[in-house]
C-alpha cells in the first residue's frame, strides 16, 4: 500500500478475512506485529495468520495453537487493500498461507457429508 490511511485496526483487520492475489480465501488476522509504540507513529508491520498466534485465547485457543504449529508472518508491504476483508499482492502458496489445505482436505475429506 502504497497511500497513508487512518484505519481502526480493531475493526478493520484483526479477524477479517484475508483474500490472495489469485481472489482465493486464504486465513483470517489473527494478530497484528507492531513496530514503533513506544514513539508518535506506530505501524503495522506484519499481520500474523494461524498457528501459535491463538495460544492467547484460552483453552481451545492453547489446544488449535498445538494443533497448528507456527504462525504466518505476512508483512504488511503484501497488502493490497483493506476493505470488508483483507486482499493480498500475492498468491496464498507465494505467502505460505496454504500450508494445512492438503493435510486437512484429507481429514475432512473422510468425514461423512462434507
């Protein structure tokens, strides 16, 4: 992103869904990496996707967060837009955001109805 916006990150990223370079649904923001708090102008600079990033939310939080391994970093340099959700540059594989979708298309795969 190339133009300085005010945003409230509250409401405008964290937890929005985040949508690759290729238009393909790709995770959620699950938390932000911020540089600068301690001065007058704080930015964003990566959004962490999955993983370890839960182990703050309580007990089903530490559970999915052992489940899932390591966080994503994406810097926030990949962002394209933020609108109703979060469009990425890239594709999602490029991101290394597509990591669980053969291992858990097979798991759910075998579940009756889905």
């Amino acid at each position: 992103m190339s133009e300085v916006i005010d945003v409230d990150i509250a409401l405008s990223i964290l937890d929005h869904q985040l949508v690759d370079g290729d238009g393909k649904n790709c995770g959620k923001v699950d938390d932000l990496e911020i540089a600068g708090l301690d001065g007058d102008s704080p930015e964003i600079v990566a959004m962490i996707v999955g993983g370890n990033a839960w182990r703050s939310r309580g007990l089903l939080g530490r559970f999915a967060a052992r489940l899932s391994g390591n966080a994503v970093h994406v810097p926030w340099s990949e962002v394209d837009s933020v609108t109703s959700v979060v469009s990425l540059k890239r594709p999602a594989a490029e991101l290394r955001l597509n990591r669980g979708d053969a291992r858990w298309g097979k798991l759910v795969g075998k579940v009756p109805g889905f």
